[in-house]
C-alpha cells in the first residue's frame, strides 16, 4: 500500500483499507480519485534514464505502457492487500489469471494436479493446451486429504492446483493439508480464491499463487473482465511478471479505473450480500422440493466444518439441489418461471443470477450427480424479501414440472 501522509499508520480494519488503499492520501492535493492514465509510449528525459528503466520490470515503474501505469499500480496494491499478498499482476480476465501461473509453473514433461470440480474453461485449458505443450494432468478428487494428496504427487509434479469451493458443485477443499503434501515434494500451491475473496487469506493456508476473477465481487457491475495474480515472495513474483508480461498480457487501465472504484464497496456488497444469501439457503433448506443446498456457510452443508475452520465469510453463491422426483426440464421451468434473476453465468455484481448445473459440469474423478437437478444461485442487492417471494412463486413452476 502506498504511504499515507495523514500520520502515523496502525493496523486498520478492511473497510478502512478499501476506503483508503491506492490512492494517495487524505492531506495529497487533488481529486479525492486518481484520474484514468491512459498510454503506450512513456517519454524520458534523456538517453541514460532511458536505458536505466529497463531493469526496472519487475518494479512499479512507468516504463512502456505494456508495463502498466497508475492505475494499474493501484489496483495491483488494493488487491495484494485483499489477498494478504506482497505483489499482484492485473490481467484482462479472470481466465487469464488462471493461465498465466500454469504456464509460468509448467513445461513439456511436468504433471499438473486439478481438482474435478475446478472451473470449466480451466479443466478445457489444461485438456487442450497444456496438453499440447506436453504437460500431463490428473484430476483430483476436491475433497481429498493430504495423504491421498500425497500419493497422487509424481516425481514431475509441479503444480497442485485449487479451487474451494468448487465450480458448481461446491466442495470445499482442505487446502492447508493439500499444500503441505504439495510443498513436502516440491511442488507449487495454485488456488483459484474468487469464491473466498476476503474471507480465505490464502498465504496464511499455504497457498503460493492466488488467482481472483476481478469480474466478480471486486468489480462488482457486471461490466468490466478483469483478473488478479497475486503471489508472496519474490521468486514468485519473477515468474508470474515474467510470463504475463511474455504473453503480451495487459489490462485496459479504464477497466482498473472500474475495479478499483468497486473496491470501495465491496465490504459493505459483500456483507449484505452474504446475509441475503445465507437467509436465502436457509429458507431454500427448509422446503419440501429441495433435497440439499450446497451452500459451505450453512450448519450441515457439505464442508461446512472446513469453512467454519478456514473461512471468516462467505459470498453469496450456492447450488440449489431438488429432489431426485422433479426432473431436470421442471429445474428449467423454475428458473424461466424466476422474475428478479437474470439467466446467465458470472456472479458478484448487483444483480441476483440463476443458472441450470445439471448435464453443464464435467467430472472425471468423481461422480457429476448431485443427487436430483441443480440450480445455481447468485443473491444480488435486491431485498431478501422480495427474492424469496419470487424463489416461492418460480417453485410452483417446479411442481407443475
Ligand atoms: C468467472 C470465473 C473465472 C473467470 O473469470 P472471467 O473474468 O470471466 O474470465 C475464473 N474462476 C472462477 C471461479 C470464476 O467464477
């Protein structure tokens, strides 16, 4: 974080943080917010700085726009300080944000471990290209500990890659004990923290790379891609700067404008929308047509005793699963039957969202059935009142089939 020139600093609460991260200070004269610096061409005063900024790539330096200006910078120390990370590169998407530290970590002849439940255009990245580079993947069970972990690491293992909870399916991972297996046979943490933002501090678990879908709650509108790599040790940093730099990554600095702008509310979206959510998996548990609801913070879901464990929080996405009588075209009737929820994927902004799971999510290494036709569920600012009204009125669309 930069410095702020208001007084001494002492630990500060995430509000706090949000509201004063990136930016340059309550007594800096100016606009309360940095203004868009757009460009490609950075000029120098003469030849011997000009030379002198080559070496600075790895640095918050104003070298080529490719390397990313002010507002990038601010962002890359907002979401650091989010992920409890020291340094973070910005990328255009949150799928390149799970690229970038696969292809820094992994070379023809290495083995990469994912676990089944990870997020699809990840499991068809690894399938298409990684597999062309010679890469070899095995996915894993989500749910695994570390001694099964453990016996699933190859001598070229390189990359034990996670997501908690997982796509769709939403097992939460026991993480710490994955990355001790990982870490004892040399192997690097991934973790895929979108779902965790703020309430899993992946460093403190293990976890050497984090990946954010900006898109999501940081951005927070559903109007801007972005993603985040953040990392905690210099070794790291060098290979992750390295290689998005190297693929040409680079994100529009409007679009860091956006994100960091989302940051100053994301606390308070977050905490409302984790209430509306939780109010909204209870109510949903309670109902004769639901068989379960995978929802990590509810007492009784599946992983909450890990989430109680590693997690202060939680956001407001979760899977609905109907009872195995009702069939799959009847969870379809719901959703179109739904008034305030949008039919689409993404989540985090504003705006609640449904989406039909069944036949959607691919798995190998364990079984894709849930058990009855699931919905996935993302609880927007809307009042709870009025999405359960309208959740009761799409479940008599349910029954009717
Ligand atoms: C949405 C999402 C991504 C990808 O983000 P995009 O910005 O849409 O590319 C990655 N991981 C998870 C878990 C996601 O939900």
């Amino acid at each position: 974080m930069p410095d702020d020139s208001s007084g001494p600093r002492r630990q500060t609460g995430f509000r706090t943080q949000l509201s004063h991260g990136g930016r340059a200070g309550t007594r800096a004269h100016g606009f309360v917010n940095l203004p868009v610096h757009r460009g490609s061409t950075v000029l120098f005063a003469n030849c011997a700085d000009r030379l002198a900024s080559s070496s600075r790539r790895f640095d918050q330096a104003l070298t080529y726009g490719t390397q990313g200006g002010p507002n990038h910078h601010a962002l890359e120390d907002m979401v650091a300080m989010i992920e409890g990370g020291s340094r973070c590169q910005i990328v255009g998407t949150g799928l390149a944000a799970v690229t970038v530290p696969l292809l820094a970590y992994l070379a023809n002849g290495d083995h990469a471990l994912l676990p089944d439940s990870v997020y699809g255009p990840a499991r068809s990245f690894a399938d298409t290209q990684l597999s062309r580079m010679g890469v070899s993947v095995t996915y894993y069970d989500p749910c695994i500990d570390e001694a099964g972990m453990a016996a699933l690491i190859q001598p070229n293992t390189k990359v034990v890659y996670t997501e908690s909870p997982g796509s769709h399916s939403f097992e939460v991972q026991d993480v710490p004990a994955i990355a001790r297996a990982a870490h004892a046979r040399g192997a690097k943490v991934l973790m895929d923290n979108t779902w965790g933002i703020h309430h899993f501090q992946p460093f403190q678990h293990g976890v050497d790379v984090s990946i954010q879908a900006l898109t999501k709650y940081v951005v927070g509108h559903s109007d801007v891609l972005l993603g985040s790599i953040t990392v905690n040790t210099a070794e790291d940093w060098h290979a992750i700067r390295s290689t998005a730099h190297g693929h040409g990554h680079f994100a529009s600095p409007d679009d860091c404008w956006l994100a960091l702008r989302g940051a100053r509310t994301m606390a308070v979206r977050l905490k409302a929308q984790e209430e509306a959510g939780i109010a909204v998996a209870r109510w949903l548990r309670d109902r004769p047509e639901v068989l379960k609801v995978l929802h990590p913070a509810l007492p009784g879901a599946p992983g909450h005793e890990l989430w109680k464990r590693d997690f202060t929080g939680a956001c407001s996405l979760f899977g609905v699963v109907f009872r195995p009588e009702y069939t799959v075209e009847s969870s379809h009737a719901f959703v179109d039957a739904l008034t305030l929820f949008g039919i689409g994927a993404s989540w985090g902004g504003y705006e609640s969202l449904a989406l039909p799971t069944t036949g959607n999510i691919n798995r190998t290494a364990t079984s894709p059935d849930l058990g009855g036709p699931a919905v996935r569920l993302h609880i927007g600012l809307e009042d709870v009142g009025d999405i359960i009204a309208d959740i009761e009125n799409a479940l008599d669309a349910l029954r009717r089939g």
